[in-house]
C-alpha cells in the first residue's frame, strides 16, 4: 500500500499562474484549528476494486472511502492517537494477508 498526503502533485504551470493571480483576502487560516488529516492510500496492487476495499476495511472497524480509480481515503481526526494507528495499520495487514 502507499500512503500519500493529500499533495501528491507539483501543480502545472497553469495553475501556478492562477494562483498567483488569484485575488485574495486578509483572512487568515487558523492552522491551530484543523481537526482532521486526509490520507490516500493507493489499492492498486492489492486486486481489490475499492469497492472490495472500503468493505473489508468496515469488516475490520477502518472506515474508509473511494476517492479515485484504485485509491481510497481516509480522515483521521486530532484526537486519534498513534497506538490507533498502529492498531488499524495491523487491522489492514491481516485483511491482505
């Protein structure tokens, strides 16, 4: 399985160009306030369509969901701990075994 962060691109030109043209306001984003951390996972080599895949994981308590052909996502929230991690990282191992 791969693990990606949510940025897994370097953008094109074109939108580097929109970005920087884009108007913008003052506000600001309270990066204090994020409670939550998106996690792809790439499922291509596992012979499971994602459909297979989201249900299997709810059989082994992971919630998941489809993002995209052969990746699934999952949210995890601030308080999820790394013993949790670990846990469901363990949970998916068996599922593939």
């Amino acid at each position: 399985m791969d693990f990606r962060s949510d940025t897994v691109t370097k953008p094109a030109p074109e939108m580097c160009r929109a970005m920087f043209d884009a108007e913008v306001g003052d506000d600001v984003y309270d990066v204090a306030g994020v409670e939550t951390n998106i996690v792809l996972c790439d499922i291509h080599g596992t012979g499971l369509s994602n459909d297979e895949f989201v249900a299997r994981l709810k059989e082994a308590g992971i919630l998941a969901s489809p993002f995209d052909a052969g990746v699934i996502r999952f949210v995890t929230h601030r308080e999820i701990t790394a013993d949790s991690m670990q846990t469901a990282s363990e949970r998916m191992r068996r599922m593939l075994s």
